[in-house]
C-alpha cells in the first residue's frame, strides 16, 4: 500500500479542515435572509422593498390597500436591525440613526417602535392585524405571514 506524503500530519490537516469548514459556516451565517411579517388575516399578500422601505423609514403610514399600518423594529444595539436596515435601504444604521433624529427633531414623525426581540415582534404581529415587524429567520407560524424576504449583499 502506497501512502502520499502530505507535508502536514494528519491532525493538523483535520484541524485545517474544520477551521476551513466553521469560516465557511460563519460567511454562511452572515448572508442569511431576512423575512419581512405581517399578521396572517392581513389582506397584503406581498410587499415591494420600497413599500416596506417606507413603512419602516416613516414616509407611509398604511398599506397598499389602505388599511393603518404599524410597524415594529428591534432594540437600537440589535445585530439583525443592523443588517435590516443595510439589507433593506443599502445604508449603515448609523445612518438610519442620523435620518431618524432629523425627523424627530423637526417634529414630522417617529421611529418605529422597538421590542426586546424577535420573539417579540413574532408575538405582537401574531396578535395585531396592523403590524409589521421582520425577524431573522423564516416564521413557523401559522398567525404570520412572509410578505418580503429580504437578501443581503454579499
């Protein structure tokens, strides 16, 4: 039997593999959708990026059909907010940050609201026909609906 000589031995190959295999597991993680939510009874069966676009960035306050929309964020610090934001209007959150203050401070309108979590944000869409909210992973649940799936740059 002819074994090839490999220059490392075999457990630093095995170790080389599973860094190479975390790291591929890692860049996987940090390009995963995001899922836009509304309350399953919503008649808004699917949403263009610019309608949630401006749901989220205070420039509409209903949906397509009319009927009042409310829409809810995560906390300021969260790490899926910040990859929202960049997914959905290609800016930092610092940036979002700085629109939000103008707006506030000239008075013209407010923030979405921000919950804990996801858990949350499930929890109140689930329960109020009116909201939108968006989580990092696709919804299970049979009280809400995916209206945008939301893919981020590479």
């Amino acid at each position: 039997m002819n074994k090839a000589h490999h220059p490392l031995p075999w457990p630093a190959r095995l170790v080389r593999r599973l860094a190479l295999a975390a790291a591929l597991a890692c860049a996987g993680a940090a390009r995963a959708d995001l899922y836009v939510v509304v309350h399953a009874g919503n008649p808004q069966r699917a949403m263009a990026q610019k309608e949630v676009v401006d749901l989220f960035m205070g420039r509409s306050r209903t949906f397509a059909q009319g009927d009042f929309a409310l829409p809810f964020d995560l906390p300021r610090d969260s790490a899926v907010r910040e990859r929202f934001y960049q997914a959905l209007t290609g800016q930092s959150l610092a940036q979002v940050n700085s629109y939000w203050s103008r707006l506030m401070f000239t008075g013209q309108t407010m923030p979405p609201q921000a919950l804990p979590g996801e858990s949350a944000v499930a929890d109140l869409v689930r329960r109020n026909p009116s909201a939108i909210g968006y989580l990092s992973t696709e919804p299970t649940d049979k009280g809400l609906r995916v209206v945008l799936v939301l893919k981020e740059p590479h």
